[in-house]
C-alpha cells in the first residue's frame, strides 16, 4: 500500500541526518545559512546524534548512521527528515534499516544523489512516497535558490497538483566555495527526443545509484513507471560512456519493456552530453523507440532543481512546441 507523507506546517521540526557524507564536510557559515533559510520557512532544525562523526569516507559507521534515521523516523516531533548531503554509500544501510518502523510512521525523507538508494528502497519495502529534491546543504545557497525553494514549498506545503515549468537560468559551479562569484547560463528548456504522452508513477534519481539495487528487493518495479533519471560528472572525461551503459543497465532490468516515460536530468558542462549525443545514445536502443523522452530538466546535479515524489504520480506531454510535466500525487 503506497503512503503518502503529511505535508508541513508552521513550527514542524526538521530533523537532519548523514545517511551519507557527514555534517562536518560543510562549512560552519554553510550550516548556519542554512538553518536560517529553514527556519525562515517557521520550520525548527534538529539534527541526529551522529551527524558530526567523520572517518575517512568523509561518513560514519552503519550503526550511528542507523541510529540517526530510525530515531528521526521514530520520533514523533519530527515531520519532516532531510539528508544533508550525498556521497557513495548510503546502501551500506538498506538491509539493516528496520522498514516497519518507516511504514508506522510516515514522514517526509529528502534528498538527492546517493540518498536515491535509500529512497527507492523505502518507497519499494515501506510503501512510503520519498522526495528527490534539496538536500539540507542545499539550503546554504545564497544565490539562484529561488526555484529550488518555490518547488521545495509547493510540494511539502500544498496538496494540489504541481506543474512544471523550466528554469531561466543553471548553474554548476561550486557555489560552497564561493556564494559571491557565481557563474550562470540560460536554460534552452526542454529536449525532446520522442513526443508522447504518459502517466505513471515516478520511479529514480540519481542513474548510477538506482543501479545498486538492481537483483535486490529494494528496488520498486518499474511497471507502468514514469522513469526520473539524472547522471553525475564522478566519471569525469567518460561521462558520456557512463550514462550509455548506466541507461543500458537499466533497460536491461525487469518489467522495463512496462516503462511509460523518460524524463532525464539536466547534465553538467563537465559532463560533455548535449543534445546530439543524448539523441544518439537513445536511438540506439530499440527499447527506447516507442518511449516518451524529455531531457535537459530541472534536476540532478546542477542547481536549481524542483522536488519529485518517488512513488507519487507524474503525467508528461512531451511535444517539439510545448512539453508538460505535472505532478499529480504527491
């Protein structure tokens, strides 16, 4: 049974946690803007216990990292729980998370990147609707967050459906570094490499992540799926390659020939993909012919992003003069 979480209201607290990469890998004055931003929200910030240890994966171990997600789960003051950023081993977790504690006490779960494992898992084991979007970093940016927080707040504040409209302009500099001396480009919109209109409910995030859970129980069905799919610059010089063998992987999973849509992610300037390329990697794939696919959309791991509920429900129109996305259950 799918379980949608309760949406926010003044004075609910968030807690924040480090399934991932640690706290301590975030500046001070990082942390305090951010805190400041979600408080301006009238939202009170928690953090978990362990949130501050650090070994030299920049993480934790498997038990305080537990520790801190079954006691954000369980604590009834707590309404929302936001990663704070990613990394490359939250699945260390999946088969010791206790799963029906999740089911008997629904509540928002944010992120994005290596969070993706853990919120395909949740929604696949617990039947609870998990949100890619901002992580508690994210937050810090003092610059071109506007889309991401009007996004952040439709979704985790109001229960009509939600259209999606392009960005005006991205960015993926190293914003962390330095809010001051930013770098942005115009958003072109939309590609699309195959029109066509579909509903279903969302299943991905971040394309190398969802593959850890490939032959597992943690990952969803893609029946009747809506695939939300975005790829990271980790593999810098072989991207390209990446993506062609990670969107391979994928297809080559159960039930995919049941896939409805496609929407990918908007891909780094490092990452060396453009709409050429990206076209000619699909068309190679006959199991793609027939599937609706947009590209070049408002997230991943380029700022800003809007927030999507896996599990939730999405209808696309994907058209060469005007191209919708709509979530419709979230």
């Amino acid at each position: 049974m799918k379980i949608y979480p309760n949406k926010l209201t003044a004075g609910d607290e968030v807690r924040v946690i480090a399934p991932s990469r640690s706290l301590k890998i975030i500046s001070q004055s990082n942390i305090d803007y951010a805190v400041k931003a979600l408080e301006l929200l009238d939202l009170k910030v928690s953090f978990g216990k362990h949130v501050n240890e650090i070994d030299i994966f920049d993480s934790s171990s498997i038990e305080s990292r537990l520790t801190d997600l079954h006691d954000a789960f369980g604590d009834k003051n707590v309404k929302a729980i936001l990663a704070v950023i990613g990394g490359c081993n939250a699945n260390q977790l999946l088969k010791y998370i206790d799963y029906d504690l999740i089911k008997k006490n629904p509540k928002i779960f944010c992120g994005f990147s290596d969070i993706t494992a853990l919120q395909n898992a949740i929604y696949s084991n617990a039947g609870l609707v998990t949100y890619s979007g901002p992580q508690f970093s994210s937050f810090a940016m003092q610059k071109g967050f506007e889309y991401t927080l009007e996004y952040f707040k439709k979704i985790f504040y109001q229960h009509a459906p939600i259209s999606i409209t392009p960005s005006s302009k991205w960015s993926d500099d190293a914003w962390f570094l330095d809010q001051e001396n930013r770098a942005f480009r115009p958003n072109e919109g939309y590609w699309v490499i195959h029109p066509g209109k579909a509903k279903g409910p969302i299943v991905g995030g971040n394309v190398s992540t969802l593959q850890l859970l490939h032959g597992t129980s943690f990952m969803p069905s893609f029946e009747d799926s809506i695939l939300f799919l975005e790829s990271d610059s980790i593999t810098e010089g072989q991207c390209v390659y990446e993506f062609d063998r990670d969107l391979q992987s994928i297809i080559c999973q159960p039930n995919f020939d049941k896939v409805k849509a496609i929407v990918i992610g908007r891909f780094e300037t490092k990452f060396g993909m453009d709409l050429h390329k990206l076209t000619l990697i699909i068309e190679s794939k006959q199991e793609l012919k027939n599937i609706p696919i947009i590209a070049n959309v408002d997230f991943g791991h380029t700022m800003p992003m809007f927030t999507f509920p896996i599990g939730g429900v999405c209808e696309i129109n994907a058209s060469a003069t005007a191209s919708t996305i709509d979530l419709l259950e979230h």
